[in-house]
C-alpha cells in the first residue's frame, strides 16, 4: 500500500526552542522556532547590566509510524545563537535526536524529543573557542497545531 497525504502546515510552541513554524506529512515534519532571552543583574551596590540574546532552530526528523496516532522521530537540529554580550561573537549548536510525537486530535500534535549526540561552539570576542560535546540531554516537550 501507499500513503499519500499533503503535506500540512502549522504552529509549533516547543520548550528550550520558542515558537514558530512546522510542515507535517506521514514520512516527515520540519520546523523553524525563534526564542529569545534578557537577563538583568542588579549587583547589591553598582550599576545594573542587562543583556539580550535569541536563537533560531531548524529541524527535521524522519518519523517512523508505532500505531495511527504515534509515531517515533529521528532526526537533527541547528541552533544559531546571538546575543548582545559584550564577550559574545558566535554559537551554534548541531544536534541528533529521536523522540516521540502523538497526534491528540486531527490538527494538535504532541512531541518529545531528546538530543542524543550535540555539538555546542562557542567563540568569544577574543577568539576563544569553546566545543561542548553532550550525550542524551536537552529534552524537550513541544505542541503544534496544523491547519
């Protein structure tokens, strides 16, 4: 037998990632989020310094079918990072990872994922560079709606 479905189009809030977009078919999804931060230090004495940072994902996974409504996803992200610190020139991080996502109803869809392997660098002002390599972490809850 044969699947054929359109590709269907929608919104995705996922912890850690932000929020943003996400295609959807029987075979795969994709998805770009944004997120961003702004953290205020207010020293006891001295002035206070703030500091604002984003973050844009791409990912996509390969979904494997475990029943009609739950499918198991393997697949990678890209994480590039700005922020306006003083010390920061770049980040990005490469991540494989697998996960679960459950159709609740026809258009909202619950997933979990886990990165398996990643890869953080870092680089600072002054050309320190800095590679972080993680085994099984950064788990992560999402929810999109399809149209």
């Amino acid at each position: 037998s044969v699947a054929n479905a359109a590709p269907r189009f929608g919104i995705i809030a996922e912890q850690t990632a932000g929020v943003g977009a996400i295609i959807s078919d029987d075979m795969y999804n994709a998805q770009v989020t944004f997120g961003s931060t702004n953290v205020k230090v207010e020293p006891a004495s001295g002035s206070s310094t703030e500091t604002a940072g984003s973050a844009i994902k791409l990912g996509g996974n390969y979904k494997i079918s475990l029943d009609s409504v739950t499918d198991l996803t393997i697949g990678g992200t890209y994480t590039i990072t700005n922020s306006d610190a003083a010390t920061f020139e770049s980040d990005t991080t490469f991540a494989l990872s697998a996960g679960i996502a459950r159709e609740l109803s026809s258009n909202i869809i619950l997933t979990t994922q886990a990165d398996i392997y990643s890869v953080d660098t870092a680089e600072d002002t002054s050309e320190n560079k800095t590679t972080t390599t993680s085994l099984f972490g950064n788990g992560r809850v999402g929810v999109a709606y399809l149209f």
